[in-house]
C-alpha cells in the first residue's frame, strides 16, 4: 500500500529516505522557499519500507506545475501508478525522476528500473543533476587512503599542512556568513548561477539550525579551511545514513599557494572517517571541469545512474517540452548575437 504519511511518522520515513534531497528536513526547506511538497511511502505489514517525496514548481503564468524527485528509490509499477495520481492531483504535467540506481549496480537491478519506467510511460528528460557522480571509499586507512591519491594532490595537501592551513566544523552564524561570502565569490568568479542568499540562509536554518534546536543530528555541517586565520575556503557538507556529501563550496582567490581546497578534501574525508561514514559522494562530475579534475586527484570512484526520466501526468507534456526546446534555442541564440 502506497499513501501519504503524516509528520508522526517522520522518523520512519527519514530512515528509509536514501538521500537527502529525500529527507523530511529537505522537504520543509523546499515548502519555505515556495515549493509544495508531497511525501508518499510504501508500507508493508504495517511497516514504512519506502520513501517518496515530490516538490512541485508552479510554471510561471499557468496554473500547471512540474513535480521531481531526485536521487529516489528504484521504480516499481505501483510507486509510480502512485506518483501518477499524486501528480495530477497537484496538477502537474510531467514528475521527474533521477532514481539512485546506478550503472555499477548488477545488471539486473539497473535494466528493470529502466525497464519498469520505460513500460509505465516514463521518457528520458533533461537531467538536473549530472548524471554521474564520484563516490570516495571511506572504509580504508588514512595511510592507504592517503597513498591512493595521485601524487599531485599528495604534495599539496603536505605542503597546505607545512603552510600551516587548518580545518575546523564551525557552524556558527560567523562562519556562515564566511560561507556565503565565499560562495557567491566563487560563482562570480566562475561565471555561473546558483540560488540566493535567502535561499541558502533558509537551508542551513531547516537542515541545521532547527535540527540542533530539535535535539537532532544536524544534516548540514559547515567546515572552514583557515590560513593565518583568515578563512580561505568554507564547505557545506550533508551526513545521511552512512554517506557524506559534498553539495556547496566557495574559496577566496586570496593565498592560492598554500592549497586550502587540497586539505580541506582531505579533512573531510577524515571528517567523515570520524563519523563512522562509509562513503564521500563528491555530488557530481562534469567532463572538461577543473573542479573535476581536482576531485579526480584523490582517487574516486566513477558512479553512473541511470538518468533522468520525465512521467507525464498530463497531454500537455509533449507540447510543453517542445516550448521548452524552443525556449533555449532562442535564448543561446540571444547570447551569441551579444
């Protein structure tokens, strides 16, 4: 049986979340910043065995929306008949779906998720996430992990040590506000757009800040790489079930020699070493990127899903799409023009 579930069952439905973009907490930051949010589960003998949220986005002047769920459980028939009905009801006109199911994972697994969303209706859609990722093994040793990476990264992150570069968990209201500074440097310098401060300050109040008040072990953790200190660089990092990630990040453009980016990787790594974590989810990977080839350095291993799906809810989802083409067509036209 497959319903909605009420916030006395948040417990349950968190432990059988499988990221954090499926969280609970997740869900009430995306209800602040103006989404609606659907929880869905799965039970079985009375038990919550699965969990299903959806966010839905209004389409600017229509009175349609579009439901996602990232990184969610494999499909089944049932779940998605669920999501179906649940989408029309928010009179949405597609749900999309990035499902954590991996290329690495059997074969069997892998070919009936594609099979289950390609027979209930589901099409291939343009991917939010990047469709791959890097996972780093937690399980080794210091030492073995240390000597796993490439010799390039060993070297800095010594000579950041040398240099006197330090790493704490700061997760006071300064350190965000260094955070946020960092950040938005960060995007500016690199020329690419990410959400408002508003934004971020509403995340880290519901994935940290009300969880602390809460008695809870905070989702969101915040590390500062300092130099002679002043802080250098400032990373948000999320722990869920036996995973870290790494989801949000700026660096100053200041002291570039000493190599803050390289230690903190590597504190972080024993940070989650520490925490009794089992894997680093580096969040994403793009081909030809700088910060790809950095994360590369400290051996990861390559992660593969199995993409992005759209689930039609409505007759409308063709025609939409086919706006949406036109759209961007015309807008990287626009840009060449300039």
């Amino acid at each position: 049986m497959i319903r909605e579930v009420t916030e006395t069952e948040k417990q349950a439905f968190n432990k059988a979340a499988v990221h954090p973009l499926q969280s609970w907490e997740w869900g009430e930051f995306r209800k602040k910043v103006g989404n609606s949010v659907s929880r869905l589960a799965e039970f079985k003998n009375n038990k919550l065995i699965t969990a299903i949220p959806i966010t839905y986005s209004h389409i600017p002047k229509t009175p349609f929306k579009i439901g996602s769920s990232p990184r969610g459980v494999a499909p089944t028939k049932e779940l998605l008949d669920a999501i179906k009905e649940d989408g029309k009801k928010h009179n949405a006109i597609f749900i999309k779906l990035e499902p954590k199911v991996t290329l690495n994972q059997e074969s069997g697994v892998r070919n009936q998720a594609i099979e289950t969303l390609k027979k209930n209706g589901a099409v291939p859609g343009k991917t939010v996430f990047t469709p791959s990722t890097f996972w780093i093994d937690l399980t080794p040793s210091e030492e073995d992990l240390m000597k796993s990476f490439h010799s390039k990264t060993r070297y800095n992150i010594r000579l950041a040590e040398r240099k006197g570069v330090t790493v704490v968990e700061d997760n006071s209201d300064k350190a965000f506000n260094h955070y946020l500074k960092l950040f938005f440097e960060t995007t500016k310098r690199q020329g690419y757009y990410m959400h408002s401060e508003k934004y971020h300050r509403t995340m880290w109040q519901t994935l940290h800040t009300e969880m602390v008040k809460q008695n809870e072990q905070p989702i969101a953790r915040l590390l500062l790489a300092k130099y002679k200190k002043e802080v250098l660089t400032a990373w948000i990092v999320f722990v869920w079930h036996d995973f870290l990630y790494y989801p949000y990040g700026g660096s100053s453009d200041k002291h570039r020699e000493v190599m803050s980016n390289n230690v903190m990787m590597w504190e972080a790594i024993k940070y989650g070493k520490r925490l009794g974590l089992k894997t680093f989810d580096l969040w994403g990977r793009e081909e030809g990127k700088g910060f790809t080839k950095f994360k590369e350095g400290y051996n990861p291993n390559v992660i593969e899903f199995i993409g992005t799906w759209d689930l039609p809810t409505n007759p409308l989802y063709k025609a939409y799409t086919y706006a949406e083409k036109m759209r961007w067509k015309f807008l990287r036209m626009k840009s060449k023009v300039r």
